[in-house]
C-alpha cells in the first residue's frame, strides 16, 4: 500500500510527539498526515509528480495551524496526479489500495491521506476536495472527511486544481477528532465569516434525500436507506428532492469548459516537461483543456449558477441534503479497465457540491456487502455546524458540544432559566435561531426568582441587595449568532429583560433577568431552579 510520498524518520517523529505532549495544546501528540499538494516545510511537494517537486521553506497556512495546536507531521501522502481523479491510482509512486480488501481502491484523491488514517498511520490527515477528494475516500474507508465552506480555510500554499473550488480537508477516524483538528485548522480562515450563522441544526431538522438514487446497485440502495432510517429515528424529518440539477451540474465539473481551470494550474508545467512522469489520464484531461475559448467557460459557470438557484430552490425548508458519499466500491482492475468512466460515476453525488458552494461531513454508517458505507451531510454555505449535528445522528454517535466554527465566527451567549432551557415549551425561539445548548451553569447566591403571571408561566430573576437572602439559582447556557441574539431580544415582551447576571464562577453573563418592580408574584427560590419548582408543583 502506497501510502506515503516521504516520510519522517522514526526517531524525529517520536521525538516530536514526546516535545508536543509536554507542551501541550488541543492536538498534542496527534500524528498529522498531510497530502502532497499541500506545503509542508522541510519536506518536497510533488503534487505526486517527480519532476514537479519543489521544498517549500514554510508551511501551508492549514498546516502550520495544526502544528501550532500540537499536532506532528509524519509525511507526505499519496494522491492522484495534480489532485486529478476519485480513485486513487492515477500516481507514479503507486495506487493506493483500500486498506481492508487490496483488490479495491481507496478512492481519491486524497488517497494516501485517507489511508493513513484508516490504517492507524496517522490520527489525522489534510487532504483537499474539488470534486469530492476529501469525502470519496472517507467513504470508502469508513472513516470521517469533513469538507467546510469554500474559503474559509485558507488555500495558500496548496498545488491548485481547479482554484475557484478547491478546498483543505480533514480526515479522522471519529468525528469529535475531525471537529477538534477543524477548530484548529480554522485559524487559517480567508473567508469572513458572516453574523447570522447557525452554530446548531434544529432538535428535529428536515433533511432532504434523493428521490432516485443513481449509479447505486439495490446492496448500496438498501445500504443509504438503512443510514436515512437512523435519522428518522432520532428524530429527523425526511423529505424527497429530485437530484437531477445537482447532478447535471456534477456533469459540467469534468465535462464542460470548468476543467480548463485544470490546465490554467498546472498545463504549462506538463507541456514544458514533455518526459515527466505523467500518469497518462491526468496528462489527457489536462491538456485537453488547454484550447477551450472563454465564452465557454463564462457559458458554462453562469450554467453552475443557473443550476444552483434551481437546486437551492428545491432546497427550501430543508436543513441539509444527505446523498451516498460515494455509489460503488470498484476494484483496482475495474479502473484500470476503465478509468474515466469509473472515476466519473464516483463523482455523482460529490462533483457539484463545490460549484454550489456546499459544506459537507462524510461519516461512516455501515456496509454495503463487504465494502464500507458512508453518507454525506451537504448543507449551505457556513451552515458547517448544521451539517456536523445532522451527521452525527446519521452516524449515530453524539454530535461535539464545541463544534468548529465557534472557534472562529462570531457567536455571544445567552443564560436562560425558564421557559426557554432546553427542553422548555420556549426553547423553539432559541433553536429556530441556530442557537446551540452549551451546559448548565449556577449563579452566585445573590439572587431570587418569582413567578411571573404569564403564558406560559416565566420566572423573574432579579438581583438582590448587598446583606439580603440571596439563592443559587440554575440556568442554562445558549450560543447564537450576534444576529441571531438581536432578533430575539427585538421580540422579547415587556417585562423580560436581558442583562449581566453574575455566577458562581465570578463571571458576568448576559441572561434573563426582570425589572424588579415586575417581581410581586410567588418567590420559588428555595427550589433552586425552574423545573424544580414545577416538579414541586410551585408554579
């Protein structure tokens, strides 16, 4: 197995890790493998093509955010040429095998990142994903890509394929490892980040699934309708889109005039470097692009844009699309046989998640015979925590309380201690917001609730005065977007109120309180919290 381009020697590596665990750090002692077309300083970039090495003096924006964190650079993995293909053979250091079952692919391009990660090689991978080179390979080796928002993790210092779509990824074998390696990552961030995202997918969110299922055989059908009945159950609602617009777009990737992008990143290296060693099915589609005019291209993204405000529109009160992350595991002969009509049909249902501006989370969810089985969670642009959530209930596990991209977009919080905790017949207005429930938290003995006469019945929460009886009251924690924080307290009714209340920490938090001239109704503070006082039967 293919796996590694170069690789560290033991020792340095050893050493690495021991200096990074005493430093310490969220990714400390984390072996990180990255793909060859990414910068890593001290080791060659080759793009898995020799003649095109070059030894970069510093490292890729994403790379040097991971090692900042902690982690430790093991080597340089594996890919398709020039990050050209879904399948992983197309490199003259080798195909890189499935790591189960070596007659299979390990899909691509990230390949040998993938790998790496499977095999126990490293604990996380870069790879990077124009047309689905950071989930196909997740997929078929039953392990987590995560895919963010174009942009938003910086591209310098990455070999580019197609610059307008392509994408730094991570790999990991669970999902709170890929959500801890993103939040790293994410301080290298380009794009801004806006101030009404969703930091959480709704409690039951509506999750959109194709109506046909394409290129799948019924073994890999029964597969993706198995992975959507996990998220019946935990409480999704599914509806049906037709898939054809995405798909159409999917088309124009490879075959329209968008590939001419592929010769403006790398053609002049291939026509000047005649004897370099190519691998013949990159060298054609690449250089096949070279004469396409730009009326073509121009024709042919303002038909991405088309599709995609007709895919978006089928979209509408959706909160993700789950599609199959790929719809076949072929063999390695199968792609030797054939190897752009197979590369091609890996790409149904990952190719137009760029071009539409998509984030995505690839997660295992079974098998399909004897190959692994993965969905994938596409949401709109910077809905990257919606799609986080929705995946970990597609792949049945607990979703990270501390998802990605609070480490990097604005976000406030907000302490309730009525109506809205979680759970309350208030919470709606939080969580329709995007809002995300981060814990529970007690205040300093300096306060008292009352019962306010409304419907349904709130608390009052006011301060008291220094020498009064004071109580610990319990509340709990909610992160939502600036904008988000705004439209709520714009329909707040009078006499709710929000201010700084202090906890038992010492801190001061925005939270619900009320103007104490509202507080005449009955004093439930012995009971410590709201649902106690319900419980008690006190309200």
């Amino acid at each position: 197995m293919t796996v590694w381009i170069s690789r560290r020697p033991d020792a340095d590596i050893d050493a690495d890790l021991a200096a990074s665990r005493a430093a310490g750090g969220a990714l400390a002692g984390v072996r990180l493998a990255v793909k060859d077309n990414v910068d890593a300083a001290g080791l060659p970039t080759t793009a898995a093509c020799p003649q095109f090495a070059y030894r970069p003096e510093s490292d890729a924006p994403a790379v040097a955010a991971l090692r900042a964190a902690g982690a430790v650079v093991v080597g340089k993995t594996n890919l398709d040429q020039f990050a050209t293909g879904l399948v992983g053979t197309r490199s003259p250091y080798g195909a890189v095998s499935d790591t189960r079952r070596p007659a299979y692919i390990s899909g691509g391009s990230s390949s040998g990142s993938a790998a790496a990660v499977a095999s126990g090689q490293a604990d996380i991978a870069i790879g990077t994903d124009t047309a689905g080179s950071g989930r196909v390979p997740a997929g078929l080796q039953g392990i987590v890509g995560i895919k963010p928002t174009l942009g938003v993790i910086s591209t310098e210092g990455v070999v580019p394929a197609c610059e307008s779509y392509d994408c730094v990824t991570i790999f990991a074998r669970d999902l709170n490892q890929a959500n801890t390696a993103m939040a790293a990552m994410a301080a290298a961030g380009d794009r801004a980040w806006p101030a009404d995202i969703r930091v959480a997918a709704p409690p039951n969110p509506v999750v959109a699934v194709p109506s046909t299922l394409p290129a799948l055989d019924e073994t890999w059908q029964a597969a993706f309708a198995a992975a959507v009945q996990t998220l019946e159950k935990a409480g999704a609602q599914i509806v049906t889109v037709d898939i054809e617009p995405f798909l159409a777009a999917a088309r124009l990737l490879y075959d329209g005039a968008l590939v001419s992008e592929r010769y403006a990143a790398v053609g002049e290296f291939i026509d000047g470097h005649p004897d370099a060693e190519l691998d013949p099915t990159v060298a054609r589609i690449v250089t096949g692009a070279r004469d396409i005019p730009a009326h073509r291209l121009i024709a042919d993204r303002r038909e991405v844009a088309r599709l995609r405000a007709v895919a978006m529109t089928s979209l509408q009160g959706a909160d993700a699309l789950l599609v199959p992350t790929a719809p076949l595991h072929p063999t390695l002969d199968e792609v030797a046989a054939d190897p752009v009509g197979v590369n091609s049909t890996m790409g149904t249902y990952t190719n137009f998640c760029n071009l539409f501006d998509l984030c995505g989370v690839a997660v295992p969810t079974g098998t399909a015979g004897d190959a692994q089985f993965g969905v994938t969670v596409l949401a709109r642009a910077f809905d990257d925590a919606v799609a986080l959530d929705i995946a970990a209930l597609a792949a049945d596990v607990e979703a990270p309380q501390q998802v990605w991209p609070l480490a990097v977009a604005d976000h406030t919080e907000l302490v309730v201690f009525g109506a809205h905790l979680r759970g309350g017949p208030l919470v709606w207005q939080l969580t329709d917001l995007g809002a995300r429930w981060a814990g529970e938290l007690t205040t300093a003995p300096r306060y008292r609730m009352t019962v306010l006469p409304t419907t349904p019945p709130k608390p009052a929460i006011t301060r008291v005065p220094e020498g009064s009886d004071g109580a610990a009251l319990l509340g709990h924690r909610w992160l939502l977007s600036p904008a988000a924080l705004g439209r709520f307290l714009a329909a707040l009714p009078a006499p709710m109120q929000l201010g700084k209340v202090e906890f038992d920490d010492g801190s001061w938090r925005t939270a619900f309180a009320a103007d104490a001239s509202a507080a005449t109704g009955p004093d439930i503070s012995e009971y410590g919290s709201w649902p106690a006082a319900i419980a008690a039967g006190a309200v």
